[in-house]
C-alpha cells in the first residue's frame, strides 16, 4: 500500500513568509506536501485530512481578516488541525479556545515548541 504524504497548508501567510515556514517545517515533516492557500475557495478545497497553519493577519482573499476568526468559522472536525502562527501569547490562547491546537510564532520555527506543534497536528506525536 503507498504511503500518502500528509498535505500542510499555510494559510494566509505571504509569499516570503510561505516560503520561510515551508523551508523551516520540512525539518519536522520532510514527507509532507506544503501548499499555500490564499483565499477562501482554496481552503475550503483542502482534503479533509489536511493540517492548516494559519496566519493571525491573514494575508489573501478570505471573508475575514483574522486567523482565529478563520479557525473558528471552520468546521468543528476541522479545528483541531489547525494551529495560529503568532508570537503573541494572547492571539494563541484565542485560538486554542477556538478549537485549534497550540501553535507557534514565526521566531519560533526553529524550536521544540514548533517541532512539536508539527507532530502533534501529524498525529506524530511520539516520533
């Protein structure tokens, strides 16, 4: 049987950005499948599987502007595969109390705290 390699989205990040946290969160997934979705068509498009990293300032097409507003308008099974990319303690306890799993900032890309965030929404875990 194939083994099918977990899609990543990030969502409403910029260009750069995209580009940095892919290079970054390859280290955690180097299997996965990263894509950039920037308007809400595309994420409403995503494989049900897929884990969404999602920007607190959404960057796009969406019909919000907020990424904790985003996660909570997604559907309940959906949430908690979704984490806010934000270095503010605030926005990610929001988030959380939105259904998403904790996440991180973008000068964290490179920490446990992001290594884990990445597993956790992987179902890794224990890897």
């Amino acid at each position: 049987m194939a083994h099918e390699a977990p899609l990543v989205a990030l969502v409403g990040h910029c260009g750069p950005d995209c580009f940095a946290l892919k290079a970054a969160l390859r280290r955690y997934a180097p299997d996965a499948e990263f894509v950039f979705v920037n308007d809400g068509g595309s994420l409403g498009a995503l494989a049900e599987g897929a884990v969404m990293l999602v920007n607190r300032l959404l960057d796009g097409e969406f019909s919000t502007g907020s990424g904790i507003d985003l996660i909570a308008m997604l559907p309940e099974s959906r949430r908690g595969r979704a984490a806010l990319v934000s270095n503010i303690a605030r926005a990610q306890a929001e988030a959380v109390r939105a259904g998403a799993t904790s996440g991180f900032g973008k000068t964290e890309l490179y920490s446990d705290k992001a290594r884990g965030c990445m597993l956790s929404l992987l179902g890794r875990g224990g890897e």
